[in-house]
C-alpha cells in the first residue's frame, strides 16, 4: 500500500512539474465558463462522453434536444478535461468565422491534414484564405455544374435500382460515395469511378479510415494524449493510413506541376490569369481545379504556396469537402422527410428555374 502512494505522489508531482499545473488551470477556467452555457447534464469524469456515441440515433437525441430547447449554443464535455462550444445559428458562427481560433481537439487532426484552413490559425490563416478565394470565384465553379449532374446521374441510377427492391435503404453510404466522386474530380481531376466500384481504391480506403479514425480520436479521452495513442493499434493505423494519403497528395502535386511547367515551388513569379492558366489547362482538361489554383496562386509579394502547404490544403478539402457535405445531403434529405409540406415547396421552386 505504501508503495502503491508513493508511486502516485512520485506521478502527481512529475505531472506539475512538466507543466501540469498549467494544464489544471486551464481546464478550470473553461469548465467555469462552459457550465453557464446550455447543455446536457455532465458527469463529473465522462463528461458527455456516456451520451455521445457515434451512430444515428445519438445524433438524432442531440438535434431533437436542441430544437425543442430553441438552443442557439450548448457546451460539450469530451472528458473531464476537454470543452467544446457547439454552434447551431448562423449568428454568432459568422463572428467566429472573420477569426477562427484553433481548439484543442483540431490538433489531433494535424498528423492528417498539417496546418490546413481548418487547423492554421492568425497570419498563415489570414494569408492562406486570401491566396484560395480564387479557387471560388463564380468562373471557376459554373464547370463543376456538369461535374454534379454526371456524378448524380450514377447515384439516381443506383437509387432506382434499391427502390424497387421495395426495402428500406441506407442513404448515407452513397450520398457518400456520390460527394467523394465529387470532390476528387473538381479538386484534382481524378475519374475514381468510386460509385460503381465494388473494391475502394487504396487511396479512397485511405480516406474513410482517417475520418473513422479522428471521430474515434475525438471521442476517447486517453487517445488525446499522443504518445499514448502511438502506441494503441488506432494510432499506428491512423499513421499507416496518413502515410498513403500523403505519399498520393505528393505524387499528384508532383505530376500536376510538371504538366503546368512549374518547376520551383517557392520561386517569385507574376500571378498567372485566369485565361493564361486556362490556355494551359484545356489541353488537357475542359475547367481548372482546386489544385491549378493552389498550384498558381502567389501573393503580393509573388510567392507561393510551398508543396507542403498544397498537400495540407488538398487533404483539409478533402475531409470538409467529402465528409461535411454528405452529413449536409442527409440531414436535408431527414428535414425533407420529416416535412412534406416543405418537400412541395422545393418541388415548385426546382420547377420554376
């Protein structure tokens, strides 16, 4: 018994001394100010952790909570440690947009996508967005419409199909598909032919094991820790995985700059046009994508995006592109569902155009 106290005091004190104390404090402070926000009842070590679970039923429990409650913020407990606001009106997102802030949990998302818009933060932040804007300009996006139209065919085909099976169907799974097929071909070009497919490409695999892989993260305490987590079976597949998104990222960036004749990454050159880029492009694609742009964009100074910072880029559109679009599909088509008389009103207004 008494070696077993003298191990935990020997621990305790290693732990303020590598700064632990700090660490305590902090936590303090953000419990004292997320309790006075709305929220589901807390447990004193889980927090919401015994609440929140990955699958559809939880997510339905919170949504219908903060609808009947009329909430604008809750606050959420990963733990006793780790707080979380949780946002669901566009106002007080909007103030928090002009300036994002890096929350603790989005560094667990850095072995996977770097210092990306989702992750980076003050002047890398600010300069980064600046050099992107391009890649959304109207001009830029009216080509990708043909893009949706050819990928949505694939999907209606395969919905048609499992409708007449007259079964319920699993929708998520090929909105899914449907927004990846999406994403690669606007992002980089890339016809995966993902829908149809019965066996995902390696890279594609890829990607929905580190989305797996980051919620699980997310969601268990001791894996915030990164040593520990290194060492779990979770961690050494998140690296494995890491490693073929990026080694593909690097291979395409490669190849995609031999196409533009770009030879140095971080040589000063004039901004290129929209119309010189296109000269170039259409020999071989009909639109630019993301990667032309981040490819060409400089800023005022004529530098750059570094290789390193494109394949931060690419991989943060891929994760918000792919895996934030497709929870966006399904709930709209949930709301549908749950509202006919809304369902009508966007039959007339798709009529009318």
């Amino acid at each position: 018994a008494v070696a077993v106290w003298v191990a935990c005091v020997f621990l305790l004190s290693l732990f303020f001394w590598c700064g632990g104390h700090r660490f305590v404090w902090r936590s303090y402070r953000r419990r004292k100010y997320l309790r006075r926000l709305p929220g589901w009842p807390t447990h004193w070590l889980w927090g919401h952790l015994h609440i929140l679970k990955p699958d559809e039923e939880t997510l339905l429990s919170w949504t219908r909570y903060v609808q009947e409650n009329k909430l604008r913020i809750t606050q959420t407990w990963y733990g006793p440690f780790y707080g979380a606001i949780t946002i669901q009106h566009p106002e007080p997102v909007q103030k928090l947009l002009k300036e994002p802030k890096c929350h603790d949990v989005y560094r667990l998302l850095i072995p996977w996508l770097g210092e990306g818009l989702l992750v980076a933060g003050g002047d890398k932040w600010r300069r980064n967005r600046r050099l992107l804007t391009p890649a959304f300009h109207y001009e830029i996006l009216k080509p990708y419409v043909a893009v949706y139209n050819d990928c949505l065919e694939v999907m209606l085909e395969k919905w048609a199909a499992l409708a007449a099976t007259n079964e319920s169907v699993e929708l998520f799974d090929t909105l899914s598909l449907l927004s990846l097929d999406i994403v690669l071909q606007c992002a980089f070009s890339y016809q995966s032919n993902c829908q149809n497919v019965k066996q995902r490409h390696p890279y594609i695999k890829a990607v929905y094991d580190l989305s797996d892989l980051s919620i699980m993260r997310f969601l268990t305490p001791l894996y915030h820790i990164d040593w520990i987590y290194a060492l779990t079976p979770s961690g050494r597949q998140m690296r494995k995985a890491c490693d073929l998104v990026h080694r593909h990222s690097e291979n395409v960036i490669k190849e995609r700059r031999r196409i533009l004749g770009l030879d140095s990454e971080r040589s000063k050159r004039e901004p290129e046009g929209t119309e010189a880029l296109l000269k170039k492009v259409t020999k071989h694609r009909k639109y630019l994508d993301f990667l032309d742009i981040l490819l060409t964009t400089v800023d005022e100074e004529g530098v750059g995006l570094s290789d390193m910072e494109i394949r931060d880029e690419a991989d943060t559109f891929m994760f918000e592109g792919h895996d934030t679009t497709t929870s966006g599909m399904a709930w709209t088509l949930y709301c549908l569902a749950k509202h006919p008389e809304h369902q009508e009103k966007v039959r007339e207004e798709v009529r009318s155009v």
